[in-house]
C-alpha cells in the first residue's frame, strides 16, 4: 500500500487531496503508477497525459519514472512551481 498526494490543481482536478492505493502486480516505479492512474480515464487520463508537465517525489525526494516504488511509500504529485 502506497499513500498517493495531489496537490494544486491536480487535487482539484481528482477531487481529492490523497488516497491510500494497493499497487497492482505490474505497478514496480513511478511510471507504471502514472499509467496506472492514467488508466482511470476522464480527468486522470488528462490531467497526467505524456507530454503534460507534472512533478513526482517519493517520500519527499524528487523522483522521475524509473523510481522504484515499495510498501510504506509515499507518492506526491504536483505542477511545476514557478516564482518571481
């Protein structure tokens, strides 16, 4: 079991802030999660298409989508964040 966040308009995009997510057999990084999720369809198939930006870190790291994903983790999603 993975704890998955949303945050900026991805939470308002999915309705949630976070969920707690049983990873499927195939699901073994960030990528396979990201397809996964894209699996849901509607919104989730948009709002994490290839080509759209959106930023992962795992356990508060950054990550990309050869990190590797296990039990306990805990998965962040979110737009890039720009200042001034």
């Amino acid at each position: 079991m993975v704890k998955v966040l949303y945050f900026a308009r991805l939470r308002e995009a999915f309705g949630r802030s976070e969920e707690q997510v049983q990873l499927p057999q195939p699901v073994t990084d960030v990528a396979s999660l990201t397809q996964w999720l894209r699996g849901r369809g509607g919104v989730w198939e948009s709002e994490l298409a290839p080509g759209k930006t959106v930023r992962v870190a795992v356990n508060q790291a950054m990550a990309d989508g050869g990190s590797a994903l296990h039990d306990g983790d805990e998965v962040a999603f979110f737009p890039p964040v720009t200042g001034g």
